[in-house]
C-alpha cells in the first residue's frame, strides 16, 4: 500500500493551497488563446543577438569564479555595477547596500521568513500583487488593506491602517503595480514617506516596472525620499531576462539586510552565480541603457493600442486605469457585472484575462474587476481580442 | 533617529542566529591560508573549455525560451535528460517524476516549509550535514539524533527514534556524508528501507557526492529499495558548477511533489532558466560523463594525499573516515582533545578545518571531532597542512 505523505503536511501549507491563478494562467497558455492573462515579457525584447558576446565577456572577465559558489549577499560585479543603475530610480547606496536576491519573489520570501509570525498585521494594496501574497502566506499574515483610486495607495487610509493595526510592515507597489498598473503620485508618495517616517514604520517599495516608462515624467522612489525606513526591490526580469532569475535589494540601513541574508543563506545559499554575472556584464557593458528605449518602443504601441480599442469597443459605464507604462491595466465594470460569465465566455471565443478577485487580500473584494496584460501579444491580435471582450460585455 | 528595525523580527529568526560557521569561512578564506575547511570543488573540475560551446547549444536549442519565466517543476529539457543520468545512482523515474530546486538547499528548504511545525521532530544523523539544519531551522523543529557508526547510521538507533518520536520525516546523507566521508553499507541500506516502509516513514535522501567516487563499488541509493517511501535529491554542484545552484529531485509518487512545487512557487517562481538549460545541454552532450572521470582523477589523489599524510602524522590514538570517495573526511581525537585550542593554533599556522560539533544538532557533541576538506587544494599543501596539525596535536 502506498503511503499519503500529506498526512504531514504542516498547517501552514493551508495558507499555501490557493492555485486558481496557476489553472487560469495554464488555460491562458493554451495554443490558439490569445492571452491577456500573464505577465511575462515578451521574448522579442530580450537582446538575444548580444548574449553570446555577454557570456564571452562573464568568460573573460571572471572565468571559473562565475562558475563557483559565491557569497550569499551576491556577486561583487553585480553589486558594484547595480550603484549607478539604481540611480535610475533615485536609488543612492554603496555597493555593499545591494543585496542579490532570486527574483524579486526570493525577497519578498526572506522578508516574510525574518518578520511575519501567525496573526502579524501586514498592510497591502487593495489590489496588491498576488505574488507578494504567496510569498508571505506561509508564514500566516493578518492581511489589512489599504485603500487604493486611480493615484494609487490613499495616504489617510494607511496612515489609519498604522495606527489601528500596527503592521509589522507595508508592502506597495507604487509605480505601474500589478495588477492596477496605477503609479503613486509625488505629492502622495512624499505623505506616505513622511507617515511612516513619523509612525517608524517599515516599508516594502518592491518596484518591478519602473523602468518601462513609454510617456510621462520619471517619480522617484519612495526610498529616496525615506531611506531608513525603506527596504527597496527591483529585478532585471522585466529589463534584461526573467528566466535569470536576478533582483536586487536595498534594505534600510541597519541589521535589517543582514537577517535577509541570514534567511536567503538557508533557502537557496545564493542565486545563481551565472545569471548574476551575466547581469553584471550586461549593466556594465551598458547594454542594458542601450536596450530599454527599444523595450519600451516595443511596448509603448502594444499599451496604446489596447487603450485604443477599450475606448471603442468598452462600455462607458466601465472604468480602466490609463498607465504611462508597466505591463498591465485594470478595469471595473458597473455594478452587477459578471467577471465570471465574462471570463467563461471569453475563452470560448479563445481570449483570456485574469478576474481581478485574485488580487485581493480579501477574496470578497474586486468581483467586477479584471487585469489585463498588453506585453505578449502583436497588435493586431490585442486589438481583435479587447474588441471581443467589449463586445461580450455589450451583448451581456 | 534612525529606526532599529530588528524589534520586528520574528521569533523564528532566533533559530537562525548561528553564524559561527560562516566566520570560520570567512577567517579560512584570507590570503595565505590552507583551507581544509570549505566544502568547495576544485574550480579546475569546471569544464571552463568548454562552457562556451554549452552556451551556443542553449541558444541554437532553446533561444529565448532559456531567458524566459518557465514552469516551477523545472525546465522540461533538463527533467528529460536527468532520466538517463539519474539511472547511474539507480533512481528510476520519468522525467515527470523529477523537480528541479535551487540547489539542494532549494529543496531543503521547501521541505521545511511544508512538513515542519514548531516542535515537530526531525531525525537527523549525529553528525548531519549543517545546510539542512539551517534549511530546516526557521521551520521551528526538534531535532532526534541518529546514533552513526564507521558505516553510516545505525539502523536500531534510527527504528528507536521512529518508534519513540514519531519524526516528520528521517534525513540521511547516505554516501560520502558531509561532514563524515562516511557511506551507508548496501545491507544497512536494506535494513533503513525495510523499516521506514514497515513504519510508513518518509525518508530524505540527500546525495550529493555519489558521483565522487574513487574506488570501490556503486551503492545503490536507498530510494531504489523503498521508491514510495524516499524522498530523493541531488545536486549538479559537484560535477559540473555549483554556481549554477540547480538541483534534482524525485520525490516518492502521490501529492507531495504537489506540495514542494507550490513552495518553491511562492520562494522563487522557479530556478533560474538559464541555469538549468546549461545543465540540460551537459548532460544532452554527454559532457558530465565524460568529464567525470576526469574530477574523479583529479580528487583520487587529493584523498590519499590525505589519508597517507594522517597516517604519518596524526598520532595513534585519533581515529578518522577512510572514505572511497566524496570531498571529506572525519577525525575524532580521544579523551581529552582540545579542539578549540587545536583551531586556534592551526589557524596561528595559517591552516583552518572546521571544528566538528558545528554538524550535530545537540551543540554538546563532537567535542573532539573536525571535519577535513581534501578537494580544494594542491598535493604537497594538503600534505603539509595534515602535518602542521599532526604536529600541533603531539606537541599539545
């Protein structure tokens, strides 16, 4: 007879069970779906004609020592190279202030593993990234939610959300989040900085998109405004290659990145030596400068145009953000709006999104809402789907 | 007034404090120091000739495919070519059957995540290999200690602890131990097979050395005899790059590697492409099989170096592993040894080891153990560090 080994599962994997978002990416994934589903960048931005050039480079440059078990902090190259690109996002460290992580999703995991204990207040967006929620899940966060508009986290709800709740910390995405694609505005980013800088809170800016900006002018980061309060994320997955696996970290000042890397040191050691070098001949070689207008010229027409055909095809009792950038955006219909019908019938005519309850602590939040992503599609094809999706809202 | 961020830390992290080893590296790592205290391969084993043409198959192969986001179970051309590879340690699976983790940590880890609760016990060997109780440790469990001998675990120790502690699971380094050198005999193999199959036991079988031998014959891996009872993983760490940081795993059939994937989803999305696509490509080429031979070669000698060095210089009254193969050995000085005392002064002669109570789960054991690393220096610099410490020991 078999054994169940699930009879050992820790009651901490309940908190784990929730993979309807994996169902809906595989049937998004199907051949013939036109997918609005995802979030992955599209492969024709990756600078494919260089890679052989940047490796000979990793060869040259480090040799065996790219090869090697490194330190768990990260790779030197990466972190020296990184002090300039983060400036980017007004971003001011020493190298010895980056830390390396496997993705953005390996922080966001060490974060919950040193901080969160079952029942720990954790304040997040409402909607916030999903990804975000998977990580911290397992180690049993009291989601509280801080209310969000079309300029991103409202101040007064966090501020009260502080003091009624007492949030280990806050998590924000404020620049073209996922899912809402919404970017915090200055005048709200320097309240916030100011509010947890007062009330001595800990905040989480994991800032993936930044750097896709197609119109508009460049915010800061919230790090730069409070750096002993911000612990600051960002990842070359959506710049350089998400299959690297490769982000970076830049904890307040403080033993705070020290326990990170405590924690990262029993998960995984250190990330990949390979994917760390190959990002650190990348920035260094300035291919990465080189190549983000071409990222950005090849995302901005996919963005317009689905704004385009919401315009003409969407109802005017819905409602959608209208980023400058990022990957996503996000629409609310009016009450009495079905996402499930709409979902079901969508793929029926082979068109996938993502039902934006997912999104949300609170999985009674967000029913008449859905995320859309305009990154991996052509077109014409983006197009034709948003008008289908239009046309079976209007047909009901 | 900068904030002290620390007051947030969970209680967890408390199990996560112990950082003496990675300062024994860190003293073992300056310049002019014989370090026998590492756990790293040679650099000179990596195929650096002919990583190049490695990296030109991925492209030609896979293109973009290995720079995307990918499946979290692994990279299907890896888990394909690992089928093959895996039948040399006599683990039989589908490619479906194997899981790809961020080195063995990455697996260690998530399987902290999903089976261990505060005060669950655990059964490990005493010694164990420190990076599982580091993996293991935020999980909160107790740890039961498996009595060993010259032959590995001692199966009547091991069913005592079954019956008496009712372990979540039992985790055995089964051959070349680390921090021992020491392999489990077939029929004690036979023996543990029967009794966690009789107990319904889930054991974790950790095999990272296997390939690294250098004498004597094949043991086959515990998971050959007890399939649904054996958890099993290892790692390309030591015969191709370490840096790659990708490991394999078979976990037994049923919902359990369910489980690991949904872990790891939340800890990384997934081990970096790149990485796992470069492995694929050195086992697809039949690179790893003809380069092994070759580490062997180059280790083999390193060992005996070692053992002949001790046999000259240690005095009679030590014991140590005469292991046939792995990257360590293990020596025990009687009554009365000060290994403290002998660190110190070995590191005054500019050679380190690591002292061996840092492997037991029970800090007041091995007081007179240390475990020796034989595969990343020269021949005549082993030979005379084994003689410095032989002289440090006689001489008191």
């Amino acid at each position: 007879m078999k054994p169940d080994f699930t009879r050992l599962l820790d009651p901490r994997t309940e908190a784990m069970a929730t993979s309807a978002i994996r169902e809906i990416l595989k049937v998004a994934n199907r051949p013939g779906m036109t997918s609005l589903a995802g979030g992955i960048p599209a492969p024709e931005t990756f600078p494919m004609d260089i890679l052989e050039h940047v490796f000979s480079i990793v060869l040259d440059r480090w040799g065996s020592s790219a090869f090697q078990y490194d330190l768990t902090e990260g790779f030197v190259p990466l972190r020296e190279a990184a002090v300039p690109y983060l400036r980017r996002y007004s971003v001011e460290t020493p190298a010895e202030g980056i830390l390396v992580s496997s993705g953005s999703q390996g922080l966001l995991d060490a974060i919950g593993k040193i901080l969160i204990g079952p029942g720990d207040a954790v304040a997040v967006e409402s909607p916030t990234y999903l990804g975000a929620l998977q990580a911290f899940n397992p180690y049993g966060p009291r989601y509280v939610e801080i209310e969000t508009d079309e300029m991103g986290a409202i101040p007064e709800s966090l501020e009260k959300l502080i003091k009624e709740d007492k949030p280990k910390f806050v998590y924000l995405v404020p620049t073209f989040q996922n899912p809402s694609g919404r970017t915090l505005t200055i005048e709200r980013r320097q309240t916030i900085a100011e509010i947890i800088t007062r009330h001595g809170v800990l905040l989480v800016e994991d800032d993936p998109y930044a750097a896709l900006r197609y119109r508009g002018d460049t915010v800061p980061a919230i790090k730069s405004m409070a750096p002993a309060h911000v612990l600051y994320a960002t990842t070359f997955s959506k710049v350089f290659a998400p299959g690297l696996r490769v982000g970076l970290a830049v904890p307040p000042p403080g033993e705070l990145g020290t326990w990170l890397v405590k924690a990262k040191q029993g998960t995984d050691l250190h990330t990949s030596t390979l994917s760390q070098a190959m990002a650190a001949a990348y920035l260094e070689g300035g291919y990465l400068e080189e190549r983000l207008p071409l990222i950005c010229a090849h995302y901005a027409p996919r963005l317009d145009a689905m704004l385009e055909a919401m315009e003409e095809s969407f109802p005017s009792d819905w409602s959608w953000s209208r980023p400058e950038g990022g990957m996503f955006l996000w629409a609310e219909g009016p009450e009495g709006t079905d996402i499930p019908d709409l979902y079901e019938k969508a793929l029926a005519r082979n068109v996938a999104f993502v039902p934006g309850r997912y999104f949300y602590a609170d999985p009674d939040r967000g029913g008449r809402t859905m995320r859309l992503n305009f990154t991996n599609a052509d077109l014409d094809v983006l197009r034709k789907a948003v008008g289908t999706l239009g046309e079976l809202i209007r047909n009901g």
